[in-house]
C-alpha cells in the first residue's frame, strides 16, 4: 500500500496509473454494453475506404491530409500558448528585500543559491564581517566593491539574514504578491 501511495505521489506514475484505470474501465463498458460489434464495423467501414479507389486513391488522399492535419493542429497550439502564457512561480527569481538586491534559483520547489547584489550596478555583494565594539559582538557589512554602495551594518550572523530573505520571498509566493514584483 505505502508503494502505491509513493508511485500516486510521482507526477509521472500517476499519470500512467490513472490511464490504466479509465483504459480497464472503457473496455469493461465497452463489453457490458455490447459495443465491440459496433467499433468492429466502424474500423471494417475505415479500411474499406482507405482501400477503395476514386480517381485519386483514398489512401493517397489520407497521406496527404495527415500533414494538412499537423499543420492545423501546430497553428492552433501556437495560437493557444500565446493566450495562456502565463508566469509560473519559478520565474520569480529576483527581488529587493532590505536594501538589497537578492537572485535565486529553484531546485523543485526549494530555494537554491541565494545571492545579495548591489541594487544600483548589480554586482555580487559578498558580506563582510566586522567586530561591533559598542555591542560587543559582529555585525555584517553589506558594501558594494564596484560602485561603493552599502546599507546598514547588519547584526545578526549571515546565515540568519539569509534565511530572513528565504522566509519574505516564502511569503511572497504564498501570498501572491510575487507576481507584482514578477511585473515591477
């Protein structure tokens, strides 16, 4: 039972799951309802008119509507994904927090490679620690090395911050309010 529940989970297996049920569920219709005669004479009634002859052979004329048929079908799906391009989540990949610009990437759902970037030149900004004397303790440096930027010296670890600006972009993707800075 756990198997199943794993394979039901993977977008790929449930998918050929689910095929197979309404595949089994159509042939038991099919049979309970007496319909094989009907689809048997409906495929005899095909091939006798691919095989028949006018003055230019139907099977000819089917080979010939197949690539008229692609090219309808590759003009509509053209026509469909301009309407319905739409921004997925993981487009969002930048965004200002703090002063700051900061990327990211995704790895599934999961942000991966979080990096802070100068807001003005959009170089890399690596923090720098420095020692607080007043607090007795560290604070992060923020400055720019390219264009001399900086924010505010900032007293929490590194690794802490970070995870500041993971959670506020989580709320962003929960809330929605990432498609406005998707659009900004």
């Amino acid at each position: 039972m756990e198997l199943l529940k794993k394979l039901w989970k993977d977008p790929v297996w449930s998918k050929v799951i689910a095929t197979g049920i309404i595949a089994l569920i159509v042939a038991v219709a099919t049979y309970i309802l007496n319909l094989w005669p009907d689809i048997l004479s409906l495929i005899k009634l095909t091939w006798g008119f691919i095989t028949s002859s006018t003055s230019t052979p139907n099977w000819l004329l089917t080979i010939m509507a197949i690539p008229c048929f692609l090219f309808v079908m590759a003009i509509l799906s053209s026509l469909k994904g301009k309407k319905n391009q739409t921004s997925s989540f993981t487009d969002y990949v930048k965004d200002n927090f703090e002063g700051l610009s900061w990327g990211w990437r995704y790895h599934g759902q999961q942000i991966t490679n979080l990096h802070c970037l100068c807001p003005k030149c959009q170089y890399q900004i690596i923090p720098r620690a420095e020692h607080d004397y007043q607090k007795g303790g560290f604070v992060y440096i923020y400055a720019c090395e390219e264009c001399g930027y900086k924010v505010s010296p900032v007293a929490i670890e590194n690794h802490e911050f970070e995870q500041k600006i993971e959670l506020k972009i989580q709320k962003k993707l929960r809330t929605g309010e990432w498609i406005e800075a998707l659009n900004a």
